[in-house]
C-alpha cells in the first residue's frame, strides 16, 4: 500500500518515534562505564571498548543503510535494523561475560544508521510542502533524545543497575518494532530506482572508515606516534583514497561523492565534523566535571542518578530551536541558519570554557548549546535534501551522519589526550585539562562560525552582482 502521508496520518510521529529510539540506545553508553567496568572486573580502558565497537559498528552501518533507503524497501529495512538493535539490548542487558556484551553493543551500533533510513521515508510519502520540516525534526531528534536518554540511564542504572538500562533500550525499540509495522506504508517503493548495490565501494568503506576511526579512539592509548598508530592511520588513508576512486569511476556507488560540489551539501558536512566533535566536547567533559569529586578542583559530585540531568537541557534547546527555525527559514532562508546555530554553538562552549564551576552554569551553557545544536542540525539535512535528487537523499544524509560520528570520534580523541598528558595528581583530569579541552571545542565552534558567515557574505555579494 503505497499511500502519501496527510496531516491526519501518524507517520510523521512515528518516524520521529523511530529516531527517538535510536537516541535512547545511543545514550547507553558514556554514563555506564564505571559501572560495566565493575561488573565485568575489568579497568576503565578495557571498558571505554563499549563506546568504541559500538562507533565502529554505526560509522560502517550507516552508508550502507543509507544506500539501501534510496531503494524500493525502505520499511522492510528500518523493521530488520530496529529488530537487531532489540536483539543487540537483549545480549547488552543479559551478558554474562564482557566479550557477549561487547557484541550486544555492535549490534545496537545501527541507531546510528535508522535515521537517514527514516529520513528517506518521510521523503517519499509526506507531502512535499512539510517534507523539510519533517527531515529537519528527524535529524534534531537524535541528538534531543540524548539530551533525555542520559537523565533516563542515570535514573534507572542510579535505582537498579546498568542492565536494566539496556532492558529499558530493549523494550523501548521493541515498542517502537510495533508502531513502526502498523504505521509505515507497506510493500515495495515503486518510484525507487533500483541498481546493482556497490559492494566493492561498502567493503572499502567499512575497513577504511572502521581503521581511521579505531587509529582515533586508541591513539591516546597507543601513542599518536607508536608504530601501530601510524601503520593503521596510513592504511586507512591508503583505503580511503581507493574507496574515493573507486566511487567517482561508478555510476551508482554507495555514496555519490559527486554531490560534495554543490555548495551547500559541502558546508553541510564540513558543519557536521567540526560541530560533532564540539558538541561530544561539551556533553563528554560536562558529564566527567559532574560526577568528578570536589577535592578536584573542579568536580561537582554529582552521583550517576543526578548526572545524566546535567545533559537534559540540551534536549530542550534544541528542541524549542527546532520549533523557531521552522518559522525564521520561512523569512530568511534555510542557509542563514547554519552559521546562526554554529555561532550560538560557539557562545555555548566559551560559557563552558569560562564558567563551569557551579552547576547552574554548566545547565544554562547547555541550554544555548541546545539552541544552537537544534538550528544548525536542522539545517544540514534540509540544506542537502534541496541541493540533491531524491534518489541520492539516503546516501547523502547518511554520509553526513557518518561525518557527525567521525566529528564525535575526533572530540572523544583529542579530548583523551589532552586529559592524559595533564593529569592531576590522583590519575583524575587536572583543572587545567578540563579548561583547556572546553576551549577547544569553543575555538572549533567560532571558527566554523567565522568561515560561514564569511561565505554567507560572500554568496550575498555575489547574489547582487
């Protein structure tokens, strides 16, 4: 049944329902590795190995997805994601060694990929004339639900223990399995183009993506200049440029590098590495501040029940701003509100810089970061969905969402090291360290927010010309 979504229709809040779920599985992570660490009696490195296998999984995962939602079976394929990631929560949840865990946490790496895939969807049966209103409010809603999923770990692991968390991930997806199935338009998209899928360019992809992204995460654990660190950062270079060549000889590949040359879709994911590795930043170090002790310097406290809240109102900015840019684009125009958002963004993180000793100033720093994070967010996915053809907008997107994740993993790497190589005198993150990985991520936002506005000006002269 190949219907066209109308405004009495249910779709819109499902796929947004989909995204949800896909944050609330994302957030099981930062908050709960002291704890899996104590469970699995294993240090805190070997326990940060949650965080990176499920990366890994979702950087490889999510181009893949993002071709196959260009196809004709686009329900079919969020139903099989959602049903891994419900299987992936089950073993998370009921893991009786680390090594059973750890794959629990591959499979639940594909939250990262169900949006391009609902994106897709919304692209094909939602009316064209709140078809980017749609796109823009899936793509905010991954990164607000965090903003709720962390107080929701750190409540249910605070009450009970780290593996209910992951039972509440599961039957959160699997709620979302049923709404998904009665709502989303069945059987095959017949206006879908179909090709033959580009295996070579997705094998490529996932060993050159997967060996930059592991080079970033254990690097600082490494050494930036170990033989290992160099070798596998050389090889993924090495791969990556094969994958680019293959992909520009291909006339269907698994990402159309073609559509970097448009403009907008080039800001867009220039926007998406510089503002991931700020916004993980600001969300990682606020949350290491909040639980750190006060003998630190600078800790709050805070116990794992109360600080997954400190995150909570991100989720409110970005959604209030995803609400207001709806109404500003109408009046000035989409592309204004990516460089608004990067510099709101900015004015955030030299908050955080500058005044994060008491805890009302790290809630109020993530308010703005919110409000700046839901207009520039909203703006990448709408500036690419305008700037390619349909049949391109699932690999597009998707591509810009494994460009958040690499911004992600630079942040949680520079990050690390930083706070290695200024240790405070228990092994903890020294002040100093602290101070100066908020600054980084506040230099990252003014800087891609001086360069927007520059091309704003730039493309406004050029417009009167």
């Amino acid at each position: 049944m190949n219907r066209t979504a109308t405004a009495r229709n249910p779709l819109v809040p499902t796929l947004v329902f989909a995204a949800l779920a896909t944050a609330i599985v994302s957030s099981l992570g930062m908050l709960l590795v002291p704890s899996i660490s104590q469970r699995f009696d294993v240090d805190v490195a070997t326990a940060q190995w949650m965080l990176t296998v499920n990366l890994l999984a979702g950087a490889v995962a999510t181009p893949i997805m993002g071709r196959l939602s260009d196809g004709p079976h686009k329900k079919r394929l969020l139903l099989a994601s959602l049903a891994t990631m419900f299987v992936g929560s089950v073993m998370a949840a009921a893991a009786p060694t680390f090594g059973v865990f750890l794959a629990g946490r591959v499979l639940q790496g594909l939250s990262y990929g169900i949006v391009p895939v609902t994106i897709a969807i919304a692209r094909r049966y939602v009316p064209p004339e709140h078809a980017q209103n749609t796109i823009s409010t899936l793509s905010v809603t991954v990164a607000s639900g965090i903003g709720i999923g962390y107080p929701l770990t750190g409540i249910i692991a605070g009450i009970f223990d780290y593996s209910f968390a992951f039972w509440f991930g599961a039957v959160f997806v699997l709620a979302t399995i049923f709404v998904v199935w009665k709502v989303v338009p069945s059987g095959p998209d017949g206006r879908a183009e179909q090709h033959p899928f580009d295996f070579a360019g997705s094998c490529l992809l996932a060993v050159g993506l997967g060996s930059l992204l592991l080079t970033i995460s254990e690097g600082p654990k490494w050494g930036w200049v170990s033989g290992t660190t160099l070798a596998l950062a050389a090889f993924s270079i090495i791969v990556l440029a094969l994958w680019v060549r293959v992909e520009i000889r291909l006339d269907h590949p698994l990402i159309n590098l073609r559509t970097l040359k448009q403009g907008e879709v080039l800001l867009a994911n220039i926007s998406a590495i510089a503002l991931g590795a700020a916004l993980y930043i600001a969300m990682s170090v606020s949350s290491l501040v909040a639980q750190a002790d006060t003998a630190t310097g600078y800790g709050l406290s805070l116990p794992v029940f109360w600080a997954g809240f400190v995150i909570f109102p991100l989720s409110v900015g970005s959604l209030a701003a995803n609400r207001t840019v709806r109404v500003l684009a109408k009046r000035v125009g989409m592309q204004v509100m990516l460089p608004v958002g990067a510099i709101i963004m900015a004015a955030a993180g030299t908050m955080l810089w500058l005044l994060h000793a008491e805890l009302w100033e790290i809630l109020l720093s993530m308010l703005v970061f919110g409000i700046g994070m839901g207009a520039s967010y909203a703006a990448m996915p709408a500036l690419i969905a305008r700037s390619v053809a349909t049949q391109e907008l699932g690999s597009s997107v998707s591509f810009n969402q494994v460009l958040r994740t690499v911004g992600s993993s630079f942040g949680t790497a520079i990050s690390a090291a930083i706070i290695a190589t200024h240790p405070g005198l228990n092994g903890e993150a020294s002040p100093e360290s602290i101070d100066m990985t908020f600054l980084l991520g506040a230099l990252l936002c003014i800087g891609l927010g001086v360069a927007l506005l520059a091309d704003s000006a730039r493309r406004q002269e050029k417009w009167k010309r």
